[in-house]
C-alpha cells in the first residue's frame, strides 16, 4: 500500500457554501444517516470516506437532491446552499443540479456525439442565444475538464467511444457546462486505470479554483492526494471531520483511526 500522504496543497478560504444541519436520510424503515452537521467550503474539495455501506453515496445525493427521485427515502433537516434552503418549496430541483452538479462512479457519456454531450445541459437550461455561444460553452467546459486537446478535431464523434478516463472527463465538462458552483463526485476514478485516475486526480485539484469539490472516494490515498478537508462516515453517523492532514495523522476518534489503520472497512 502506497504510503497515505497528506495534501500540502495549501490552506483554503473558509467560506461555506453548504451547510448541513441534523439532516437524517430512512429508506423506509432503514435509518441510513444520523443527524449530519457539516459546513462544506467554497474553492476546496472535502472528501468523503467510510466504510462500503455506511452512508456517503447518501449523503452526497441530499446536496443535490437526487434522494427525491428515490421513493423509500425521506431526508430531514437542513440543508443551505449560500444560505438558501435547498429543500424550500419555491427550489426546483432541475434548476438546483445545475447549481450542483454531479458525476458518478461509471462514466455515462449520452449515447450521442462528444458536442451533443456537453452542449446538452446548456441547452435544456436555456443558456444561450444562438450556435456561437453554445459552441463557446462547449468549449470553454471541455477546456475546463482537460480534454479540448484531445477531442477539438473529433467533436461529432460519439461519446462512448472514448477511452474510460476521457468519457468520465467529458461527464465531468457535462455537469460543468451549465455553471455549476458545486461538483459531487461519487467515486468518480473507481472504474479507471491508474492513468487515467491520475489525470483525474490532477483536474480535480485544478477545479476546486472555480468550484466547491465534494468527492466520494473508497481510496484513503486518494483523499489524502485531492482533499483538503475530509469527512469519516460511519455507520451512518459523520464521526470526524477536519482538515485532511489533521484527520489522517492525528484523528480524533477511534473510529477515525481504526478505519483509516485497516482494522475497520
Ligand atoms: N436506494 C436505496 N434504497 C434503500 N436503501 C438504500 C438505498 N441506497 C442506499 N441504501 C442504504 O443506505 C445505507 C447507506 O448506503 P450508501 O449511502 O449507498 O453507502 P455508501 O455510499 O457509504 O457505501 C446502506 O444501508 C444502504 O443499504
Ligand atoms: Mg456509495
């Protein structure tokens, strides 16, 4: 096992731009979080570790709100976006994920061409006038998600033909084609190649100059390598959060520390 280092990636600004406050998530009768407080900042990435099973996915999908198209699951409490209540009646969630935008463990490029893909949330959004902006959109994403270089001569070609770790860059311009603030990845190198995960890794740590990054990752490396601050589920219950070099040197709890030396996971 490669040694966990820590992220000498700089203090960040400590401006929250969620905040959760006693949210609790059932599935029915399942009770899968525990009243979860948590101040998410802006320009960061804060990580999300735990064991399989123990609520990260869960918790992701209620700053989005992608639990709404779950019928078991409630969620309760609060959760701010800019000091906005997500969960108001006057939100839309439609409009909120392209506030907070999401990637997911499999890359899953539309079946259509590389523009199409990312051209796709700009236009259901109504972002732009006409064909040059939606093109200065398109570009300006896959700029962003470090793969213009690669597909500039190709864009008509379909989407899932890429590579693995190119479709899942190209999910990542999709969700930031339509302006988000907030990127959550849910294990989003867990299906690539260390290559690929690399490349990943490093345009994760460049997006967290235009965003606020959440990732969810199995990878106590990874999290080492891309966070700043890192959140330890367990067992439905956030145990520690802090900054990432505080939490995997010196944690807190012993249930930090027994998962984060092996003995639990
Ligand atoms: N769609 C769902 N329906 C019912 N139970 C679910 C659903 N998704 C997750 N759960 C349950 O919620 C708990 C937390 O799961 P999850 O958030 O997926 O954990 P993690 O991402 O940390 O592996 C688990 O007990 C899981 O079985
Ligand atoms: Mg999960």
């Amino acid at each position: 096992m490669d040694d966990v280092r820590t992220a000498g990636r700089g203090i960040v600004a400590a401006t929250a731009k969620i905040e959760a406050r006693g949210v609790q998530v059932h599935y029915g009768t399942t009770h899968a979080l525990k009243d979860v407080d948590v101040s998410i900042l802006d320009h960061a990435v804060t990580a999300f570790i735990g064991p399989s099973g123990c609520g990260k996915s869960t918790f992701l999908r209620c700053l989005n709100r992608m639990n709404d198209t779950i019928a078991s699951c409630r969620v309760t409490g609060k959760i701010t976006l800019d000091g906005e209540d997500i969960y108001a009646p006057k939100v839309d969630p439609v409009q909120l994920r392209a506030k907070v935008g999401m990637v997911f463990q499999k890359p899953n490029p539309f079946p259509k061409s590389i523009y199409e893909n990312v051209a796709y949330g700009p236009k259901i959004h109504g972002l732009t006038r006409n064909k040059g902006e939606l093109d200065q959109i398109v570009e300006a994403s896959l700029r962003k998600a470090a793969l213009w270089a690669e597909v500039k001569d190709r864009l008509d070609s379909p989407g899932t033909g890429l590579s693995g770790g190119q479709q899942q860059r190209l999910c990542i311009a999709r969700a930031i084609a339509t302006g988000p603030e907030v990127l959550l990845m849910d294990e989003p190198c867990s299906a690539l190649d260390p290559i690929a995960t690399a490349q990943v890794e490093e345009l994760i740590d460049e997006l967290r100059s235009s965003f606020s990054v959440v990732i969810v990752t199995h990878s106590m490396q990874q999290a080492a390598r891309v966070s700043q601050k890192t959140a330890f589920f367990h067992l439905g219950h956030l145990v520690e959060y802090g900054e990432t070099a505080e939490i995997f040197t010196n944690p807190k709890d012993p249930r930090t520390e027994a998962y984060i030396t092996g003995r639990i996971g």
